[in-house]
C-alpha cells in the first residue's frame, strides 16, 4: 500500500521505521519514510540533480 506510494521495497519501510525510530523515537517513526523517498529519488537520479548544479555540464 505504502510502497507503491512511494515507490519504495517493504523491506525497506520496514529497516528505515526501525531505525528511524531507534534514532529518534516517534519523530523518527513520521520523517523515516519520506526520509527513505527522497534518499532513494537521491540515489536513482544522481545525474539529474548535478546537472542541476552545474548546467554547464548538460549535453544537449
């Protein structure tokens, strides 16, 4: 249900609400997913933010 929301594995919700709420208690619990989403939107899109950066780096 969440997963396809996010787009994230269950697996992963899953770790990153029990570290998260290891961390930081109940905050941990409400920021982990969407924490968890943007590392991942991150960490799939590595090109697209530096050529955000530096736009001199785009190819056209």
């Amino acid at each position: 249900m969440i997963g396809s929301f996010t787009g994230l594995n269950p697996i992963i919700i899953l770790v990153s609400l029990l570290i998260g709420a290891k961390l930081a208690g109940i905050l941990g619990l409400v920021i982990a997913v969407p924490l968890a989403s943007v590392i991942k939107t991150l960490w799939d899109n590595p090109k697209a933010e530096s050529s955000r950066e530096n736009p001199s780096r785009r190819k056209s």
